[in-house]
C-alpha cells in the first residue's frame, strides 16, 4: 500500500511541479536603454525566474545595460549610443528651455523644431545601423538557428520592430513611446476633439481653441512621421522586405501592445484588444533604506523630507537654476535628498543631502517623505502615484510636460519652469505642495484606485507574453483595420455612394416634375 501511495504523491509532484507550455522558451530582446531598460530588466528577471531563455541585443557602448548578466546572454551590437552620448541630451535640455522662454505658439513651434531634428537624426542612425544588421549573413543565421519563440522590444528605437518582423517572430511590446509620439496613436483611434495630442500639454477637457491647437499638433505629427521619420527606412525596407511593408504596418503587426500606463494617469480613449496596460508594474513596496540614509530621513522629526531627482539621462540643470532651487530648500524645515551630478550649489543649505544615486522607490514609499521634485518621468510619476507621495515638477524633456500635466488636472501635482525658475518662486510652489492638504489627498486617492485591481501590472506583463508563446502569435486580437485604405477606414467610397445615389434621385425626382409641368404646360397651351 505504501508503494502505490509513494507513486500516487511522485505523480502528483510531477503534475504540480512539471514546467508550462512555454517554459524554457527562447525569447530575442531588443531594449532601449537609460529608463527604458530598468523597466525592461524588472520584466527580464521574472521571465528568467519562470525558466525562459532570454538573449539581449545591446550596444557595446551601452549606458546601463550589462554585458554580463545572470539573467541573459548579450549580444553587441551597433545601436544608437554608439554616435551620441549624454552630453546630447543636455543640450537638447538647454536648447527646449531656450525655446520655452518665448510667446506659447512660438515656443512650441520652436520645441517641436528642436524635438523632430533629433528624430531625424536618430532615426538615420537608427535605420543604418538596422541596414548593418540585415547586411550582415552571419549575424542573420546566428539569429535564425537560435530559433527564437518570441521577440520582446521597445519600439522607442525600431530594430526590434525591423529584427522581429524579418525573422518572423511574434513580438511583444513593452512601450510607452513610438516613432514621434505616444504609441496610443499608431494602435487605438485618437479623435483630436478629446485625445490630447503628445507634446501639445493639453488635456481632455478642451475648448474651441484648445481643439484648433490639439488639431495643429496633430498634423505636424503626421507630416513628422511621414515626411521625415519613415523615409529614413525606405531603401532598407526595400531592399530586405515584401513590395509596399511600411514603417508603420510593421509596428502594427505586433501581437500584444504592453504600455506603461493605466487609466488612473492616462485619459480615457479609445483601446484596441490586443493593448494590455501595465502602468506601474516596476513598483513594489519600499524596503529598508541604508543606515545612513535613513539616520537623515529621521534627522528630519516632524517636518520630514523632499526628495529631488531628475531621471537617469540629465546629470544636472543649468548652474543659475540649481543655485536658485538649492537656495530655496536651505529655506525649508524639511530635509532633503537631492540626487545631484556635478559642481555644488555654493547656496546649498545644511539640511541638502546630494547624492550621485538614490533607492527612489524605497524613498518614495518611506513614511517621512512629504513631496518629490521630479522631472515628469512615466517611471518617477507611477512611483510617486503608488507610494501616494505629491509632485512639484521640473519637466525638462519628451513627454515630462505632457506627464506632469496629467497629474496637475487631478490636484495631485504643482509644475515650475526651468526656463523662469527662480527662488522664491521655486520656493513659493514647493511650501504649496507641501502646506495644502488637497495635493496628498489626491495624490492618494489615485495610490488607491491604481492599487485596486484584481491582478498585479507585473503578473499581467508577464502573462500575455506567456500567452503569445502558448499560442505562437496573437493575431486573433489584431483590428482588420490596419488594412484597410484609408478612403475605405473612414467609408468614403460609401459616403461617395451614398451621395451619387442622393445627387441621382434629386436628379431623377427633379426630371419627373418638369416632365409633368411641360406636359401640363402643353395641355394648357392647347386647351386655349
């Protein structure tokens, strides 16, 4: 009896314990790098905990992406960090603050300027560097014989797009971002009248002028797309793929679309079946901080601690307005953690901890911070909202305008320009986040309402990647849409139908009444 009760329990263990269908499946990786990789990672590790096998394409120069890893084996490659470096996009940041001292139309003129020329040039190097790629036989077959399940991207940069369709892969998205604008755009309709445009720092509220401006952002969107952003690809696509395969067709073809946000920040829009919206899923309760950094945040008694940091790309601001933002919080009674890259304020005050890196998550979520001055991040802007911590912020770049304005409409943030920032001014909004109530109170009914559903962003994440491996593809999910031309998308040819059948009807209605008013006419004439 023992031996059939020993098989009984070994044949249960193997049933409980054996790995799914898609275990152990081989998955090609083409990540974008600086935040977009601490996303990316997080959705790595627990791919890699469930037994999958997972291969990296990374730049040799790359910022934050490890040659060696436990969780994967790299490949290096030429990517877009290869012709350009940090120093780039602080540039960009002095030029965009340039731009925004001007009147509203001008500067946004001149910041969308700024924006599409170094679009252009990126996607340049970018579709190059893809030429390089499918140039290259060896690289190619190196690829081919992984025979790789599945291919996981961030469509910001376009080589996994270009690598999985040419292979043949069903992809997944991890994305927030595509081509010239939020990746809403390219998969979901996006009617201007309520759908605020990226880049336009508008939100679904909008009046007559509002949706002129919403209207404007959107053409010069498509024009960018079109006219300067696909042509970049045109003799790569034609040379390596079918007749006709556009930019945009290939991004469409992607199976799941996992974006980095939820209806809790985002506006309410049109969605398409095959979006799975992941908004927050890189964050997780706090854990102890270092003894140090915690001996200040307790140093800080009953007025606790601001937290500043501006992202992973911008090593520090202009030097007029860090002395301006340093003198203020050494007016504060509140400590601060400022996370700082280059010369020291010489107005810092005694109660200003720099530091070159900060646990942000793990800051966020302790019980002594009272505000964070954040540039307006998606990653900083769903922590601050789970850990329900209010925002001052300091948008520098991309989408940190449109970001901060979403976390504005709800009372949950207070936005500063760089380009006027002074310290009483900075000082002045920093004392009203921190004083009025109503800040912390929306800020934490939207902690609440993002906290409240029945499954976690990251099992959510991990689950249809899972499900598009089961299944080999998703194309179940995909709108019939996508293929359609334009004039029949938007039913021309029917409207134009329907019109000839209206303009023949008039014409035959109108044809019938002069015939019976002539022969009326002619019975009258000889009558008389």
């Amino acid at each position: 009896m023992s031996g059939v009760l020993q098989v009984l329990l070994t044949a249960l263990c193997f049933l409980l314990l054996r790995p799914t269908r898609c275990s152990g499946s081989r998955i090609l990786v083409v990540p974008v790098d600086g935040s977009h990789w601490i996303n990316m990672e997080l959705i790595l590790q627990e791919l890699h905990a469930r037994g999958h096998d997972l291969t990296v394409l990374r730049s040799t120069k790359s910022w934050y992406i490890p040659s060696s890893s436990s969780i994967y084996t790299s490949i290096n490659v030429t990517m877009l960090e290869d012709e350009s470096d940090m120093s780039f996009f602080n540039k960009m940041i002095r030029d965009v603050v340039e731009c925004r001292r001007s009147m509203p139309f001008i500067s946004s003129v001149c910041q969308q300027r700024v924006i599409t020329s170094m679009l252009k040039k990126g996607h340049g190097i970018l579709a190059r560097a893809a030429a390089t790629m499918l140039d290259d036989p060896v690289f190619i077959k190196k690829l081919q014989d992984a025979k790789f399940d599945l291919m996981l991207t961030d469509p910001a940069l376009t080589l996994g797009v270009i690598l999985g369709r040419y292979l043949e892969l069903p992809m997944v998205f991890n994305v927030r971002w595509i081509n010239n604008g939020e990746g809403h755009f390219t998969i979901a309709p996006s009617p201007v009248s309520y759908v605020p445009m990226s880049g336009s720092e508008l939100h679904d509220q909008m009046d007559f002028l509002d949706r002129t401006k919403n209207t404007l952002h959107y053409i010069y969107s498509f024009v960018e797309r079109n006219f300067i952003i696909n042509p970049s690809y045109s003799d790569l696509l034609r040379r390596h793929f079918p007749p006709g395969t556009d930019l945009l067709s290939m991004e469409r073809s992607a199976d799941i679309w996992l974006v980095r946000t939820d209806f809790v920040f985002e506006f309410p829009r049109p969605t398409m079946p095959n979006v799975v919206y992941i908004g927050g899923f890189q964050c997780k309760e706090s854990r102890p901080l270092p003894s140090e950094l915690e001996a200040f945040m307790q140093s800080s008694g009953e007025h606790g601690v601001v937290v500043m940091s501006l992202g992973t790309l911008v090593s520090a601001l202009h030097r007029e307005a860090t002395e301006a933002i340093a003198a203020a919080f050494a007016k504060l009674p509140q400590k601060v953690v400022w996370k700082f890259v280059g010369e020291k304020p010489s107005s810092l005050g005694n109660n200003t901890l720099l530091v070159k890196w900060i646990p942000q998550k793990d800051l966020l979520g302790h019980p002594k911070t009272r505000a964070f001055v954040a540039h307006g991040g998606t990653n900083g802007m769903f922590e601050a909202i789970y850990h329900g911590v209010p925002v001052l912020g300091l948008p520098l770049l991309f989408d940190q305008f449109d970001n901060l304005v979403r976390l504005k409409v709800r009372g949950a943030a207070r936005v500063v320009e760089a380009k006027s920032i002074t310290t009483e001014g900075f000082l002045e909004a920093l004392k009203d986040v921190l004083e009025t109530p109503s800040y912390r109170e929306n800020i934490q009914r939207l902690s609440q309402l993002h906290r409240d559903r029945p499954m976690s962003p990251m099992d959510t994440a991990v689950f249809w990647i899972e499900y598009v491996i089961r299944n080999k593809g998703a194309a179940h999910l995909q709108s019939a849409g996508f293929h359609l031309p334009w004039y029949s998308y938007f039913c021309l040819d029917v409207a134009l139908l329907f019109m000839a059948l209206i303009g023949v009807s008039v014409w035959a209605s109108v044809s019938v009444c002069k015939m019976f008013c002539c022969r009326r006419s002619r019975r009258k004439t000889k009558a008389e």
